[in-house]
C-alpha cells in the first residue's frame, strides 16, 4: 500500500500473498487477502522468522473441516489449502502453537 495523499488508484490489488495477523490465547491467526491458490506460502512464519523458538501444533482454514499438510522451513511457513475455498473473500488460517 502506498502513504500519502492521493494514492488510493495507484495501490495495487491484494494477493493471496498477502497477510494479516491476529492473536488469541495460543492461536495465531494468519489472514489471507485473497485465495492463496494450491498453498499459501507466508514468508513471516519461516522457523527463523515472527515464530522463533515456537512451535506449531496444528493448522486449520476456518470454514473448511479439512485436513491441512504443512511444512515450514527456516524462510517460510508452507500450507497445503483445502480443495475448495470454505468463502470468497478472506481466508484465515488458524495456527494453534505449543
């Protein structure tokens, strides 16, 4: 997103690289803008990354009862998504931590 004035038709629209988060007791919510496609890959949750020295316990898309696989390296968290999007707007990931 761009700061000033005047910027609003410049932005560029969002992907499903794009991520916001939130927190709730042990669960990390990883807010996707747009549908990641086959997986999302969320670059901030690498094993050297935000999530340094935790651990995850389980992931899961709010709105879809799918199992999810997942891996993460020390770039970046990758995430299998469900077969079909559970909405059409925002995705959530829900990552329960240890």
């Amino acid at each position: 997103m761009l700061g000033g004035a005047f910027t609003d038709a410049k932005s560029q629209p969002f992907t499903g690289r794009d991520f916001r988060f939130t927190t709730k007791g042990k669960a990390l919510y990883a807010i996707a803008l747009d549908w990641p496609g086959p997986e999302a890959a969320i670059r901030s949750l690498g094993s050297e990354g935000a999530l340094k020295g935790r651990t995850i316990k389980s992931i899961r898309m709010l709105g879809s009862g799918e199992k999810l696989k997942w891996k993460q390296s020390a770039a970046e968290l990758q995430v299998r998504s469900p077969s079909r999007k559970p909405g059409e707007y925002a995705f959530v990931y829900r990552i329960d931590l240890e």
